[in-house]
C-alpha cells in the first residue's frame, strides 16, 4: 500500500475525532479558529501531504485524489454543519423565511416589501419549492445546513471538464480543482441563490471551453503544458447551455452580467467566435427579456443609483475595503489577512501569465480578467469586489497551478509549492472562520423567535437591532421590518444617547397603537462587536433601557435572547 492510500483515511480519522473536542462557547474574534483543536490541524496537513503526494504517483488512481478533494470540501464546509446544532449564517435562514413564504403563497409573496427583488429573480426557491413538495418535506431547514459542502462537492465536477478542457497534465488539473478549494474564502456557498447560480456560471462555461479549438475530448494541453490542437471545435452543444443560462437569468442579478463578460472575453479571439458567439448571444437575449419584463419594477426603482454607480468606478473598487477602526482587534487582523491572500491570489495568477508562455495562448487569462468591468460599473452593496474575486478564481487557480507545477517535479522545489498551497489555505481559514461567533445561533436564539413569530399579530412590527438574528424574516409579508442599524444617521447615533427615543423614531411610521416586537440577541450582539456596525454595547444598553421602561411585557428570554411586546398609547 502506497502512502497516499494511508494518509487520507488517517486525516478523515484525526478530523473526525477533532471535533469531539470543540466547545463552541469559546468563541470571540476569531470565531471557530479559536476552538478548533491541534488535531483539526493535523488532519488539514495530512490531507495537503497525502493529495500531492497522491498527484505526484501514476500509480495512486483517480478515485484517490477524487477522495481528497471530497475530504478537503468536507473538513473546510462540514465542520459547521457538524458542529452547529442550528442552521449557520442569518443569510441562510433568510432564504428559507423567502422560501417558505412563496410556498405559502403559491409564488410570488404580496406585500413582500423590501424581499420583492426574490419575486423578480424566484428561479432557485421554485426549485427548492417543487424539491419539497415531490419529498413531502415542509420546509428546506432540515438541509439547507448541508448546503456548503453539497454545493462544493458539486462544483467538483464542472471545475474537473473546465480544467480539463486546457491541459492533459494530471498534475495541472487536479492541482487546480485543490488550489481553487484552498482560496474559496468568499463564502458564497450557503443556501443561496448566488451559490446555485455560480454553480451554474462554471458549467455554462465549462461546456463552451470545451468546444474551444484546441480542446479535445482528452483535455486541451500536453503533459507538459503545451497546448494542443485538435482540429476545429465541435458543434456547441447549445440547448444545455441555453437552459442553463435561462436558470442563470432567473434566479439571480449580477450572475447573468458576469457570465456576458466572461463570453464576450472569450469571444474576442477570432478562432473562438464560433463556438462562443451562440452561448453569448442567448445570454444576452435571455438577460435582456428577463430585465425588460419579470425584473423591470426592480431595475425601474434602481435605475438612477446604477447609473450613479457608473460615474464613480473609484468608489465602487474601494466600497467593499470597509473601514476597521471600529471593528474588533481579531476582526483587523483577518480584514489583513484576507486582503493579503486576495493580492497574492491575483500577483500568482499575473506571474503565470508571465512565467509561463503556454497560458497566454488559453482562455484562462481572459476568463481571469472579464470581471472586471463590473467592479468599476457598480459596488453592489459593497460586495462587488468580493464577487469579482469569486467569478475570477476558477481561471485563477489553474494559472497558480501552472506556476508552481514545474517546481513540484523536483524535491526542494516540491516541498516549497506545497508550503504555498497551504499558506493559501491558512489565509482561506481566517476568512472562512473567522466569524463563525457571529454566524452560528444557540437553539435559545432560534427559540426565542420563533415564539415571538408564533405570538406577533398581522401588522405587528419586528424590530432589531441588526439582521443578524435567525429566522427572523419568517413572515415577512404580514410584519413590517425595522432594522436599527439601517436607520438614518441622527437615529443611530440617538441608539447611544437615548435608546428608547431612538426606538420611538424608527417606528414612528407605524399607525397608532401598532404593536411592535423587539429581539434581542446574543448573534446581535456579537456582529456589533466584530464588525463595528454599533458600538459593541449597543444590545446591552438598548435591552437595561427597554428592562427599565414601563409599556414593555417580556414575551420570552433565556441567555442567549429576549423579546419583548410594546403597544403604544393610541393617543
């Protein structure tokens, strides 16, 4: 038996074992970081070991290095789900609150409120929908838990044709699919509608790069880097593409637009056009009839802060760098770190285009670059800069894998890329883990909600002070919403001086003698601390003034949360 063959069983075993010993409440700045033991560690560095040793023997199979790509998903994304006795990220928990309220509703959600643009992009929660409904299952909670590590494992098999479309090397395509794992810090990969949609976005272009002159059936380069070319391309297999693109199109915004400028990327070679001008075209068809009819009323009611966002392509490259003063001492530290492997990711990426010839005459530089263009054209939020560097790393990691590939032939040489392979996957675990104190919810949390959804009349207000809370949004179009931290300025600062004023301002809306409900809670609390949204004391305050305020009725507490029931005076 072979070391690879050990190594892999070995690592699966010590993780395994490792989480035995995690106690979760000893979660602060660096989230799980903090508590994960010395044998988590162990195994990650058996695995990385065991893989290239794997890669670097003929004799050690496929299934082999397939199995160590599924153990590295699994010791990075299942470690939550594992540990977690809830579901992890408020994000995640939104979604199930949309999904829920469409299959209550038959579709669209009436009244939806600021949820409408889920109306106008339903693709991915009417699959979940029909999902339930041929499983019998009421509601997508009892696995939306395992969606990083599915979502992930089903990336395998795209990124494995996309790679394979450029290079016969072992080496350089299984090398690529655990360097793109090992700088997947991002995160979009929850029970989301972007992670479905990118799921998508590299299988679309997974079977366009096939079609690419130059790519064969066997892959699109010799073992040793050079390209190869197999005669003109074959015919594009276009339905799947168009069908793909249309779920693409309805299921999120941005995707659709990143998945135009990767093709019109590739479509600038000449000898491409033939075979990416129809996928780039019905992108851009599909794109445009969806926008112009299902998605109008949001882009009508958007439309001047998108062409707002087009004259200032400086502050939308620097809109996701928040800034860190506030944050907490941990969370700057991991602000550095990530910015630092972001920087490395792309220096790697430039220094293959240079070192290596070959890769100038593939797609990859030009798949590594499209993106670009809609960094400059908008912030989205502040995430833009975050979804540039998601859309780029599947071209990304192959160029990387390029470059350190010729020096993992040789002894010393091997050993130093494999020193950068897992200095990359250290800067993905601050990334990754780094807010899990945030991220995960007690079973109180969860409790103590949904007792105040069970209780809340229709019409009744839900307040909090950030969004961090989970399930929170169940309902979503019977309960108004106000979220403190999304208030005006003059209301967050009056949150320091003068909570209950402050309370009374953002609702004030509310018709007279509108009851509103107030959680408050320990996931709450944490983001204020880590993120510096509020100051870090906000909840603690916020929950002495309400405790002290006559009006107020206790609806449920425990040590994780509390709501409480205010009805005003109708007067």
């Amino acid at each position: 038996m072979r070391p690879a063959h050990l190594l892999l069983p070995l690592a699966l075993l010590v993780w395994a074992l490792s989480l035995r010993a995690v106690d979760l409440s000893g979660m602060d700045d660096l989230g799980l970081l903090q508590v994960l033991p010395a044998g988590y560690w162990v195994a990650v560095v058996l695995l990385t070991a065991g893989f290239w040793l794997a890669v670097r023997d003929r004799a050690v199979r496929v299934r082999w290095l397939t199995g160590y790509l599924l153990g590295l998903i699994a010791v990075i994304h299942a470690t939550p789900t594992l540990l977690y006795p809830t579901l992890r990220y408020a994000w995640a928990w939104k979604h199930v609150d949309v999904l829920d309220a469409m299959l209550r509703s038959g579709g669209q959600v009436p009244h939806a409120g600021g949820f409408d643009i889920y109306n106008q992009w339903p693709g991915f929660f009417l699959l979940n929908a029909l999902y339930l409904r041929v499983t019998g299952l009421e509601s997508a909670l009892g696995y939306a838990a395992w969606a990083p590590p599915v979502v992930n494992a089903l990336l395998l098999g795209p990124l494995l044709l996309l790679y394979r479309s450029f290079s016969t090397d072992r080496g350089l395509v299984w090398g690529g699919l655990w360097v793109y794992y090992c700088c997947a810090w991002v995160g979009q990969d929850y029970f989301a509608p972007q992670a479905f949609a990118f799921l998508l976005f590299v299988t679309v272009l997974a079977l366009v790069a096939r079609q690419l002159p130059g790519a064969a059936p066997g892959g699109g380069a010799h073992a040793s880097g050079s390209p190869e070319r197999a005669g003109p391309p074959r015919p594009l297999l276009l339905l799947p593409v168009l069908l793909l693109e249309a779920a693409v199109v309805v299921s999120h915004q941005l995707t659709p637009l990143m998945l135009i400028c990767v093709l019109a990327a590739l479509a600038l070679p000449r000898r491409n056009r033939r075979a990416v001008l129809p996928a780039l075209a019905g992108a851009v068809v599909l794109t445009v009839l969806w926008d112009t009819t299902a998605a109008r009323p949001f882009l009508s009611r958007n439309l001047p802060e998108f062409l707002a966002g087009l004259t200032a392509p400086d502050a939308n490259v620097v809109s996701g760098l928040a800034g860190l003063g506030a944050a907490a001492p941990g969370q700057v530290v991991v602000a550095w770190v990530d910015r630092g492997l972001s920087a490395t990711v792309i220096l790697l990426a430039v220094l293959a285009v240079w070192r290596r010839p070959w890769v100038r005459r593939t797609p990859l530089p030009l798949m590594a670059a499209a993106p670009l263009p809609l960094l400059l054209a908008n912030s989205y939020g502040g995430e833009m800069i975050f979804r540039v560097y998601l859309f780029a790393l599947p071209a990304c990691a192959f160029l990387i894998t390029a470059l350190l590939r010729p020096a993992a032939r040789s002894g010393a040489r091997a050993t130093a890329a494999v020193a950068v392979v897992l200095a990359l996957l250290g800067g993905l675990f601050f990334g990754y883990y780094s807010k899990e104190n945030m991220n995960y919810f007690t079973p109180g949390e969860v409790s103590a909600v949904a007792r105040m959804i069970e209780v809340a009349p229709p019409g009744a207000v839900i307040v909090s002070v950030t969004g961090n809370v989970p399930g929170v949004a169940a309902r979503y179009d019977v309960h108004p919403r106000v979220q403190l931290n999304q208030e005006s300025e003059d209301v967050r600062r009056q949150l320091a001086t003068d909570p209950l004023a402050a309370l009374a301002r953002a609702t004030a809306f509310a018709p007279p003698g509108t009851p509103f409900y107030l959680v408050l809670n320990r996931g709450q609390a944490a983001e204020c601390y880590l993120t510096g949204v509020l100051p870090a004391d906000t909840v603690a305050r916020l929950g002495a003034a309400v405790d002290a305020a006559p009006r107020f009725t206790v609806v449920h507490r425990d040590d994780d949360a509390a709501v409480y029931r205010y009805v005003p005076d109708p007067g």
